[in-house]
C-alpha cells in the first residue's frame, strides 16, 4: 500500500514521527513545498530576534528518512480519486499514484498573511529599512496579539494597528486574559482601533480563513473513504480552534486511520491549554475559565516549542 501525506502540517508530523515508531507495512511519501516545515509557536521570538531561523523550523526531508519515509520538495497541486488509484499531481514533478492520500496543507494561503513563513519573513526585512512603518493587522486572536507585541519589540519606531473582528480581543479566552491582553497592547503603544489606518507600509492579515475541507470524526473526507484532511485545512464536524496543538492531536488518529482497517474516530478536548507569548520573558496562558501570566509559562512555552522541533 502507498500512502501519500500532502504538507508537512503537524499532523503529519506526528503521523510520520509514529511510523518511525511502528514502521507499518506500506510505503509512505512525504511531499512539502520545500524541506522545512516553519513553526508558528517560535515566530514571535524569530521577529523579536531571540532566535535564528534554524530554530524556527523543522527539517521535515531529514524527518522523513529518519522516518522510513520517502520525502519529494514538491508543490502539491490537486488530486484525482480513480476507481483503483488516487492520482496526485504536482507542480514541476510528474503524477503520482497512491492507495490513500492524506492533506495537511495548512489554512488556505491568502495576500497579507503570515503562511508561507518565508515569504511573511522577507517583508518583514523590508519593514526594517523604513525609519518609522505604519503596520496594520488584522485579526486579534492568539496570533494578532502575538504578532503586534513582537513588532513593537523589533520595530520601536514603528505605529502598530490591531483591528479586532466583532468578537474582539482573544475572543477565545477568559474576560481576564482578554483584559490583561488589552492593557498589555495599549502600554506597548499599539492602536486597537475598528478602521485601519491610510496606506500602510504593511498590513498582516494574522487570522486563518474558513477550512475548505469537510471531514468525518475518522478525519476522512465526507467525499471519500481513502482521502483524508486534519489541522487548520479540515472542518470538522464543530468548529475547533486553530491550534498546531489540536492538529497534533489528530497526527495520532491519523496515524493509526491510514493504516488500519478499523478506524478509529478523533474526539476533540473541550478544552486545550493556549500559551501566548508577551515578550522574551513572559506569556499570558488560558484553559478554559482559568488564566494566568507568569515568566514560568514563558519557561514552558519555550520547552514545548523547542520539544516539538526537536524530535
Ligand atoms: C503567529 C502565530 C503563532 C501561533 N502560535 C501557535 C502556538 O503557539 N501553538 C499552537 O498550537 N498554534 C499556534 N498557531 C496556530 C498554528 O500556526 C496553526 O494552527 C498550525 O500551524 C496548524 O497548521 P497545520 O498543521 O494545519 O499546517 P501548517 O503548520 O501551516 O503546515 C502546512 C505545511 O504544508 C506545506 N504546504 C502548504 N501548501 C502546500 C502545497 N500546496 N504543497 C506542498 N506543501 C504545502 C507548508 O509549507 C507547511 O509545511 C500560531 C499561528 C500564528 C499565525
């Protein structure tokens, strides 16, 4: 059997970290845009300049074969189920075929995002050269606050605006969190405001859009038996946060679906741990009606971050 994993999301990377474990018989293909999977959590601390890009990424063609794994640097464009195989075609590579197909691709690419990393990367040198930028972003969640805590540490010139969509500031987090957030941004000088400024020098849209995906519990796509979706490409069945953390958590469901008969289903915590960086030392966490700050959940959100990559 051939199983084809499509984006080195974290799913993925827990599935394939598993195999390495149980090597199952089938041959597995790893393909990825490129031979790093850029991680998210240790972003704020590569814009705050705390860390070099190799710590801010995992070498997933390394991964692969130290997996049992055969890895391809390739685009993946679009599938095609046949009665006997999945065709899976790619840009600058030929077609291939496979038993089961599974995508973890991350949210859909949109202008002005942070994905793909390296891209978000290059212009944020381009902010380096101007003496005072006017940033603009979009979106206040986990990542919104994140993102404008660590600019403001990179560019202290620069005038920072955070636009909330209708359901404000860490919409997911206790009303505390939500106002140590708020007091936290406005003593870093960052405009929390409902219309962006004029011609910014950027706008960051920090916000993953509606999946397109739809899946089952068993992370099959509703459409189909052999393919399947997990992390921030996959519906599920109820909104789930958009969380590396959540999409790991399917890796191990993941793993097990695609290579045996009897499927297993993915029941989601009602509550997960979110820790959200302030600056080198500090970070704000959440689980469910708790939330707390202190420089030890910085402590551990370093030695998660550094765990994940690591392995
Ligand atoms: C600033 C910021 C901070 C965050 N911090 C955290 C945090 O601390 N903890 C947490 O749990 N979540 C965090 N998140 C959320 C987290 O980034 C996502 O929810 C998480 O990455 C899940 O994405 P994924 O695993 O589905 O895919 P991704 O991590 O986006 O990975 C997708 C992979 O597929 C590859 N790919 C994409 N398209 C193609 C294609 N067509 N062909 C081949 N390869 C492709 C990409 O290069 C990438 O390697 C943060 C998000 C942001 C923006």
């Amino acid at each position: 059997m051939r199983i084809v994993l499509a984006g080195a999301g974290h799913a993925h990377i827990a599935a394939l970290r598993h195999f390495g474990k149980t090597r199952p018989r089938a041959e597995i293909i790893l393909i990825n845009d490129g031979p790093y999977a850029w991680y998210t959590g240790t972003l704020p601390a590569l814009i705050r300049r705390d860390i070099f890009a190799p710590q801010a990424r995992l070498d997933v063609a390394d991964l692969a074969t130290r997996c049992g794994a055969r890895f391809i640097d390739a685009r993946f464009m679009r599938h095609c189920e046949q009665s006997k195989a999945i065709q899976v075609f790619l840009h600058n590579h030929e077609p291939i075929n496979c038993d089961r197909l599974s995508l973890s691709l991350g949210g859909e690419k949109h202008e002005g995002g942070i994905k793909p990393i390296p891209e978000f990367l290059v212009r944020l040198k381009r902010l380096d050269e101007i003496a005072t930028p006017k940033i603009a972003i979009i979106g206040a969640g986990a990542a919104g606050v994140e993102m404008s805590l660590a600019l403001r540490i990179r560019l202290p010139a620069a005038s920072i605006f955070l636009q909330p969509s209708e359901s404000g500031i860490l919409p997911s987090a206790p009303l505390a969190a939500q106002n140590f957030a708020r007091a936290k941004l406005r003593a870093a000088n960052i405009t929390i405001c409902n219309a962006l400024p004029d011609s910014p020098d950027e706008t960051i849209h920090a916000y993953t859009p509606e999946p397109a995906l739809t899946i089952r519990p068993t992370l099959q796509l509703t459409t189909s038996e052999r393919i399947f979706a997990s992390g921030d490409c996959a519906k599920f069945l109820r909104p789930l946060p958009r969380s590396g953390a959540m999409a790991v958590r399917q890796g191990r469901i993941l793993a097990h679906n695609l290579t045996s008969p009897a499927l297993k289903i993915f029941q989601p915590p009602s509550a997960t741990l979110a820790i959200v960086s302030l600056n080198a030392t500090h970070a704000l966490a959440w689980y469910g009606k708790f939330s707390l700050h202190s420089r030890l959940l910085m402590r551990l959100k370093t030695w998660l971050d550094q765990h994940w990559l690591s392995r």
